[in-house]
C-alpha cells in the first residue's frame, strides 16, 4: 500500500502535474494541503475519473486539505471540532480499512515575535490534544501532511544560517517534539539516515532545486503499529521538475498492509 502526500499549492493550477504523476505512480491514498479552492470548486469528477474517491474541505485562495483513496473512505472528521468550523480547511481525518489517516496543513506562521507565530505554537498543541482525545498509540495511525516544520539539522540545507528561520526555529522544534512523544516514528527519516533530500523549494531562489537548496517541511509520521509494516519511504522530485510545478514534491511511504 502506498500512501503518499503532496502540497499542492493550488489543486487547479496543478491538475496537470497531479494528473500526469497519479497514472505514473498510482498511490493508493494522496493527501492534499494547500488545495486553495472552496468546496464547490474542487474538481471531483476528474479526481473520480482517475480511480479515486475523494474527500475535502476547502477555501478560496486559501488553505484546504483533501484525501483521495483508491478505497472507500470512512469515519471522516473535518477540523478539531469534526463538522469543519474549526480549522476544517487545515486538517482531516479520515479512516480506510483499518488505517488511520490524520491530513494537516499547520499554519505557517509568521516573525517569531508575532501572534501568527503564537498561533502556529499553540496549533501543535492542539494536534497533540487531538490525537490523544481521539486515538490509541496501538492504532494502525499516520499523520501526514505540511508541517511547515524542518525537524532536523538534515531537513534544511544550511542549518547554520536558517536557525531560528520559520520553519526551522527551536520553538518550533521543541513543540513538534512534544507531539512526536504521544507516539509517532518519522517514516522517511527511519530508512533515509541521510540529508540533502528536501520536499520544498522557494520560487524566488533561483535553480533552487538544482542547487540542493531547499527543506523537508512534509512529512509522513506514524506509530509503532504502522512502522513495523513499512517497507521503503522516499521522496519523488519529479513532479517539482515539471512544467508549472508547486514548489513542494510529493513524499510517499510503502506499508506491507
């Protein structure tokens, strides 16, 4: 079983690159951030067209999350509250077969000094509240999405120079720890000992990719029940490479489930 996720950066500017990876790589369930389109908008028929059911919450311009599975979807749960009013357009959970799937995009933040930052800090441990009100450690459970974090001194490119960057600041760092320890293992950095493998670029830094220069903000985390069915995890560059590209890439992990 392959399951992967992706921030898109806008499912409708992106339907050509979505498209074209989906029929090449096939995972049987692709979370989705950044989808930046309202409900109504969101193109379900072609979605249906290759092979998926899908569920979503969304906004214009803005946010928005969805899950498509080869399988039928159950047990879905929108924001922390369940019916979408709170933070609906940034979370999603979700149950196919026996697995649980928790899809985030975690506000980025802002200057360290602002409340956008606050607010980022005070996210995580809302998500850490959620998963022990709402889940067992012993759950078949992954959490995925954006996380607008760089966990490690091997997610950044130059980790001297970005420290205390969003995205790679020790508050932010010291809060992602928290919720890691209600029971979650990173599933790429379990295989993939190494740095220099990233799932965003910026726009505005020229050959960026070429040049190694980017970080691993997207993640694919899962307990102890869901580690010890995994069998490779690994990010795919190409669709970054692509004609109109997002400047995130997709990470995927395979479980023997």
């Amino acid at each position: 079983m392959i399951i992967s996720s992706f921030n898109c950066n806008s499912i409708r500017a992106r339907l050509p690159v979505l498209e074209k990876w989906i029929k090449e790589v096939s995972p049987d369930v692709l979370a989705l951030q950044e989808t930046k389109v309202s409900n109504g908008e969101f193109p379900e028929d072609i979605i249906t067209s290759l092979g998926y059911n899908s569920l979503f919450m969304g906004e214009k311009n803005y946010n928005g999350v969805a899950v498509l599975s080869k399988k039928k979807i159950g047990e879905v749960y929108y924001g922390f509250d369940g019916a979408g009013e709170d933070e609906g357009s940034r979370l999603i959970a979700v149950k196919t077969g026996k697995l649980h799937i928790v899809n985030t995009y975690i506000p980025q933040g802002s200057s360290p000094d602002s409340d956008k930052f606050q607010y980022k800090l005070d996210w995580f441990k809302r998500i850490g509240l959620f998963f022990d009100k709402r889940y067992s450690k012993d759950d078949l459970l992954i959490w995925l999405g954006d996380f607008n974090v760089a966990p490690t001194p091997l997610d950044v490119h130059n980790p001297k120079r970005l420290i205390g960057s969003i995205g790679y600041h020790p508050d932010e760092h010291r809060e992602l720890a928290l919720v890691t320890e209600w029971g979650f293992t990173d599933l790429y950095r379990k295989l993939n000992p190494e740095g220099g493998h990233y799932t965003f670029w910026d726009y505005r830094v020229k050959d960026g990719v070429a040049k190694g220069l980017g970080w691993r903000v997207d993640h694919i985390w899962g307990t102890s029940a869901v580690e010890k069915k995994l069998v490779r995890s690994w990010i795919d560059i190409s669709p970054r490479l692509m004609e109109r590209p997002s400047d995130h890439t997709p990470i995927l992990v395979e479980l023997k489930i």
